[in-house]
C-alpha cells in the first residue's frame, strides 16, 4: 500500500512539469489569439486592449501558468477563448466521439493482434510467420496519416464502399445518452443508423488501430514462442493432450502477461494520436477540436486537453504496471 500512495504522488510533479513545457511551447508560438480572433475587423487600441484584458493575456506568462495551476487544480480550465463557454462544456461534448473511436480501435486491435501472435509463434519459421513479421514490421513503421488517405482514396473515391468522413449522414436523428452512436442507435432502436455509424467508424478505426494491432501481434508472437518453450508446456504435450488445449489453455495463459500491460500503454497512446487521424476523417472529437484549437491560438482549450491526454497516459501507464503484478505475483510495485 505504501508503494502504490508513492507512485501515485510521483504523478503529481509529472503532471506539473507536462504542464509547464504545453504551457511555454504553445505561449512561445508565433500568433497573437487576439490578433487571429479580430481578423480585419477594424477596432480600436482601447477595444483591443479591453479584449486582451478579458482573455488574461495582459499578464505577465508566471502569472498566467500560476492561474491556471491554480484553477486546474480546482477542476477550472478557464474559457475558450473563441467559444467563449468553459473549456471543459466544449471539451465533453467532444469526448464522447473521441472514446468511441478509441474503443473501437483499441478492440479491433486486441481481437485481431493476438489470434495473428498466437498463430505466428506456434507456425515458427512457416511462410505464415514470416509474413506475420512483415506485415507487423510494415504496420508498426506506416504514418497513420498516409495510412489513412490511401484507405480514403481505394475504399471512399474508388470503390465508394464507405464515406469519407463525418460521424453518420446529416439526415440521420438519434437521442443522445451517451453521446456514442453505436450505443445510442442500438438504445433507440435504429438499426439502420447502427450500421450508419458503424460504416462511418470503419475506416478511422482502421486507421488508428493498426499501430497498435502490429504493436501487440509482435509482442504475443514473442512472448508465446518464449513460453512455447517451457518445460510445462513440453511436459503436457508429453501427456499426449492436443495442441489446441495446450496453446491456449496453458500457453497464453502466461504469454499475455506482457501483451496486456502493453495493450493498456498503447491504449493511452490512442488518445494522443488520435489528432492527425480525426482531422483527416472529419471526426467531431477532442482530437480535431485541439489541432483546429491550435491553428487559432486558443490557448486554454489547448492546455486542458493536453493534461487531460497526459493524465490518461499517465493512469494507463500505472494501470500496465498494477496489471502486471496481478497476472505476475512474483512482482510488486
């Protein structure tokens, strides 16, 4: 108990420090928010200066970083400077889209990943493994980016399978409860926007999983081959008990341990490289709510994400590692 409150107060100065480098970096980049916000309106000094003082940009930048630790602290994020509404109204209506997409992805990922693993490692040095390697090699080192405007170009303008962007059609109206659309529409009863939401997930789920699916194939493949190799195991195939009970009811039993502290680092990953994906498919979520948040200097708006990326990564980071003792006794924290 000791160590857990330890490494849960180590949080504290990660979260502190993560927030003083967003802080300076977006304050130090080349743009005035005021400047961006009037455009070519023609105001005047005093109007301008009135504007600057409402944003709390008349302060010196200690002050300004000691304000929002201090609000931050106490759940205020301060306001968006173009929304004009608390930072956090705008950043929920956009998380439910953002958690959607993760899931799916982060799903895709571990339903696929590890069967492939599995497979590669008990065909060892088979064309299948090879391939496998590759394939994961491939997946691993591919930029989303591209990875996702080629899916756009064969599947969305080619073959006109799936749309292009956006959540569902314009003409589709489903009661928000969650504010997730595969559990809304199947809440609702909407079979056909169901599917409507799903065809428009397709695409960006592929996207933003397929790091993390090659990721966790490699680490699966590995760990099996390393546990494939045990004396326990070779003792059950001594028994004469068939493969199949003997790969997956006491192989991967032991070779998911690292697979699944992985899987909950990468899942944190996710959030933070969501922001090019949703951006390229039109996604309504926090990710292309920070890069457009970016581009006007929207300073607290990009603040607050950011430490709320961190905070996520951080909390996964700490769940792989409590993870890790439950499935591994022999290690504590």
């Amino acid at each position: 108990m000791e160590n857990f409150l330890k490494r849960l107060l180590r949080l504290i100065p990660v979260l502190i420090g993560i927030s003083l480098i967003v802080f300076l970096m977006i304050n130090l980049t080349p743009g005035d928010p005021v400047q961006i916000m009037l455009g070519d309106q023609f105001v005047t000094q005093e109007m301008e200066q009135t504007l600057r003082e409402d944003m709390g940009l008349d302060l010196p930048i200690y002050q300004r970083f000691g304000r929002f630790l201090y609000n931050a602290a106490h759940g205020n994020f301060g306001r968006s400077f173009f929304h004009r509404r608390p930072v956090m109204d705008v950043i929920l209506e956009r998380l439910p889209a953002t958690i959607e997409l993760t899931l799916c992805s982060m799903l895709m990922a571990i339903f696929i990943s590890i069967p492939l693993g599995v497979l590669a490692a008990v065909k060892k040095g088979t064309v299948y493994d090879r391939s496998s390697v590759v394939t994961a090699m491939i997946g691993v080192s591919m930029p989303g980016f591209w990875f996702g405007i080629i899916l756009i170009i064969l599947f969305s303008i080619n073959l006109q399978w799936l749309p292009v962007s956006g959540r569902s059609t314009f003409s589709m109206s489903v009661p928000s409860v969650t504010g997730m659309l595969l559990i809304d529409t199947l809440l609702a009863g909407e079979i056909d926007s169901f599917f409507d939401a799903a065809k428009h997930l397709i695409l960006p789920t592929i996207t933003l999983g397929m790091a993390m699916g090659a990721t966790l194939m490699q680490v699966t493949r590995a760990s099996m081959m390393e546990v494939l190799k045990q004396d326990y195991i070779l003792f059950a195939e001594a028994k004469g008990l068939k493969w199949f009970r003997v790969t997956f009811l006491h192989a991967l039993k032991n070779a998911l341990i690292p697979t699944i502290t992985v899987a909950a680092i990468q899942t944190g990953q996710l959030l933070g490289g969501n922001m090019i994906i949703e951006t390229i498919f039109g996604w309504p979520g926090v990710g292309s709510l920070v890069v457009q948040a970016i581009f006007n200097r929207n300073y607290p708006l990009v603040q607050a994400a950011v430490l709320i990326y961190v905070l996520v990564y951080v909390i996964m980071n700490f769940t792989a590692d409590i993870l890790y003792t439950v499935f591994n006794p022999r290690v504590r924290l």
